[in-house]
C-alpha cells in the first residue's frame, strides 16, 4: 500500500490550475515536493487533505479515500503548516488538554519528551513564541499521536538554519519506522536533499518530473562547454542550460557526455532551476 496515490488530480482556479497530476508518495519513504512560489505545492496538499475540493481524479492517503474516509484518516496523520495555527493566549500545557481529547491515540509521554527535546517552556502563552519555537511545536503536536503520515507544507520556510536541521533530524527519525511516510513541500532545496528518497517538480500546477533521489545524482550531471560543443550533444539528453559570454553551462544525462569533456556532480536546486527555466 502506498501512503498517498494521486490520480489525473485537476484543480482549476481563474488564473491557475493543477493539471493532470499523478503522485505517489510509497510507503515508508520521504518525498520532497519542490517548486517556485506559486507552483501549486500548497494547493496539491490542501486537496490531499480535503481543504479544498478537486474538479477531477482520485487521491487515496493510507489506502483510504480522501473525502469519504476523512475522519478516520486524520487519526494516522500529522500535519504542519508554513504557519502556526494555534490560538496565541493558549500554552504547550493548555494545548496537550485539547488534543488529548481530539486524538485517540494522543500520547502525553511522546508529547513532554518532543517538548524536552526542543526545550519549549510548557506555561508560556504561544503568541510569545518564536517561529522557530512555533514550528517546533506544531511538530510535537503532529508525532504525538503516532501518526502514520506526515504531511508538511513549507514547515523550514523562514527558520533559521539550527532550528531547520533540528527538525530535518526529528523527521529522518521518524522515518526510521519503515510503516512511517513523509511529503514535505519546500523551495528549500538543500533540506530536501538530507532527507528525502524521492524529490517531485511542480511547475505551474504540472509535474515536471518525479524520481528517486539517488538517481537524479547517477543520471544527470553538469558539464562546461562551447556552444559549439554544446551543438554537438543530443538535444533530448539536455535537462536545462545556461549560455553566456564565456560558454554554457549545462544540465545534460550523463550518457550523453562527449568524452572529451569533464563532468561535474549535479545538485537537485540547480537541477529544478534548469529545468523551469526558458530553455530547459
């Protein structure tokens, strides 16, 4: 069973449309939805949990639809937000009370250990937290109920860099479980890279492109030429280019490199900048 199958998804809006989307996010694996502002990330995970309704194709989170299964699948999933949504005069205390309620698998031990962890003070009003400390928090509440899935839109967006490896570090062991499966959104790339197995292109509410990790590195790489050398390389193996004054710089499949011409590692930023760009 995969964590989230999304089938010829279609979201129309006046100025902007999600288009034919197929995704899978397979279970126990992380993947990273990556793409500029505007590109449709938050809308793809505001329909997969039912924030906003589709016009057209399917979306089943654990095996389950997502509409008609609703109730029932929001027991196996943590969710956080860009921003936090907690009321600002309630307290981490006050918070563990209502979601006690809420969730009948709340645990209070896995809930004070998160809270130790990122020493987030129990009695303080939330409003006088920092987004760092907010975003922590919102984390601590999403594992305390022994999700299955996690699911975050933009939650590094903003943080400064101790507190984004801190929480990189919680979700990579979360995912030690292999029945535990995160999709993460962010145009933080580089956070992506540490964490997840499988990185998805949107593009202007499109997939561009959904693969393996590992593979992006063993099938891409960048390369240095002329553009006379760059005329001489088969044009359906170029990913995305770069031309200047002194030469181009290339995206291209490693296959298709002129042994004449050294290669250069890629990294997936540059490869999705490529890629969006006029002319990739």
């Amino acid at each position: 069973m995969n964590a989230i199958e999304i089938k010829g998804l279609n979201k129309y809006f006046k100025d902007f449309a999600v288009k034919d989307l197929n995704l899978t996010v397979p279970n126990g694996c992380v993947v990273g939805l990556v793409g500029e502002n505007g590109a449709g990330k938050s809308t793809t995970i505001k329909l997969i949990l039912g924030l906003l309704h589709k016009d057209s194709g399917s979306i089943t989170v654990l095996g389950k639809d997502n509409v008609k299964e609703l109730d029932s699948i929001k027991e196996d999933i943590g969710v956080v937000f860009d921003e936090c949504c907690f009321p600002t005069e309630l307290t981490a205390h006050r918070l563990r009370s209502i979601f006690r309620a809420a969730y009948r698998q709340w645990d209070d031990a896995a809930y004070e250990g998160y809270l130790k962890r990122f020493d987030l003070p129990l009695n303080k009003a939330i409003g006088k937290f920092s987004r760092g400390m907010k975003m922590k928090l919102s984390m601590a509440v999403a594992l305390s109920h022994h999700a299955r899935l996690l699911i975050l839109d933009e939650a590094t967006s903003g943080l400064d860099p101790v507190v984004r490896d801190d929480i990189i570090d919680l979700l990579m062991d979360f995912t030690q479980d292999e029945e535990h499966s995160i999709l993460i959104s962010s145009h933080i790339v580089s956070d992506l890279e540490k964490a997840c197995d499988y990185i998805a292109f949107l593009h202007k509410g499109r997939l561009v492109l959904c693969e393996e990790k590992d593979k992006l590195y063993e099938q891409y790489c960048v390369i240095h030429c002329s553009e006379q050398q760059l005329a001489t390389i088969d044009k359906t193996a170029v990913i995305g280019k770069k031309v200047g004054a002194f030469g181009a710089e290339v995206i291209v499949q490693k296959e298709a490199v002129p042994s004449a011409l050294p290669s250069y590692p890629i990294d997936i930023e540059k490869l999705f900048v490529f890629m969006v760009k006029e002319g990739g």
